[in-house]
C-alpha cells in the first residue's frame, strides 16, 4: 500500500519540517510514503473561499485514480491511535493501493474535497497550523504502525 501525502507548498518551520523527515524515516521500514509538494497559483483579491477551492482542485487533482481519501477536517470524528492503526490495517486488508491523507490549508478545505472524503477525520477539537498537523500525521502514522507490529513505541 502506498501512503500519498500531498502537501500545500513547503513546511515553514524547520524544527517541524525535521521532525517530518525523522518519522518519514522511520516510516520506510513499514511502509511506502511519498510526499508531495504541491504549488498553487494564488491570485492577489481572492477571497478565502476561492484561496479554498483552488488548493482543493491541487489537491485532488495530484491523486492517483482510485485513490482513498482521508481528509483531515475539524469536523471529522476523532479515533483513538489504536482505533487509526485499526483503520490502515483495514485498507491494506481491503488490498487498497493508493492512500491519501490530505491537510488543508491555512483557511481549510474546499466543499468539493469534503465531500470527496472516503473517511473524515479529526486530530482534536483544537486548532493547529497545517504544518504542525503536518508532523502530527507523520507521527501518528508511525504509531500506528508501530501497534499493528505489536511493538511498544505507542505506549
């Protein structure tokens, strides 16, 4: 199974952009990871919705066809990091090829990649900025990992 993490431009900061890099290290031992990093052709005048709609067609339109995706919104429900592990166990089952985690940018997500959601998830109900979301994913990713191997990482 191959994990897609299409990113919105670079991460900022470069502490959080280096913990990115340690989990996706760590990662190559469990899974293939590829993350992308995406350009979108902002206009100077766009409000917030159009900033929105034009980070979601990027973002849907750098997905391969078939591709499952799990959309990161605060509006999703929450899962415990046994109950995620639990969820990627059940697409590798299901023999999917391509998953896809996407992150919105600093306004959200458009309405087309909400409803374009194979699965709508929440990290918590408070907010953080995409890029720390950015290695909370990475980082959650690896756990669950970790369970499924049975080992005592996510402890």
């Amino acid at each position: 199974m191959r994990i897609e993490l299409p990113f919105l431009g670079k991460t900022k900061n470069s502490f959080i952009d280096q913990g990115i890099k340690e989990y996706c290290s760590r990662l190559k031992h469990y899974s293939s990871l590829h993350i992308h990093v995406l350009k979108t052709k902002m206009k100077k005048g766009w409000n917030e919705e159009q900033q929105r709609c034009e980070e979601g067609r990027v973002l849907l339109a750098s997905l391969p066809q078939a591709t499952v995706k799990v959309v990161l919104d605060a509006g999703g429900g929450q899962l415990s990091s046994e109950a995620f592990a639990a969820l990627i166990s059940r697409f590798e089952q299901d023999g999917r090829k391509h998953i896809a985690f996407l992150i919105g940018g600093p306004t959200g997500h458009a309405t087309e990649v909400l409803d374009s959601a194979d699965h709508l998830i929440s990290f918590s109900k408070m907010t953080f900025t995409h890029d720390m979301v950015r290695l909370f994913l990475v980082e959650q990713l690896y756990r669950a990992y970790t369970i499924k191997a049975g080992e005592k990482y996510h402890k």
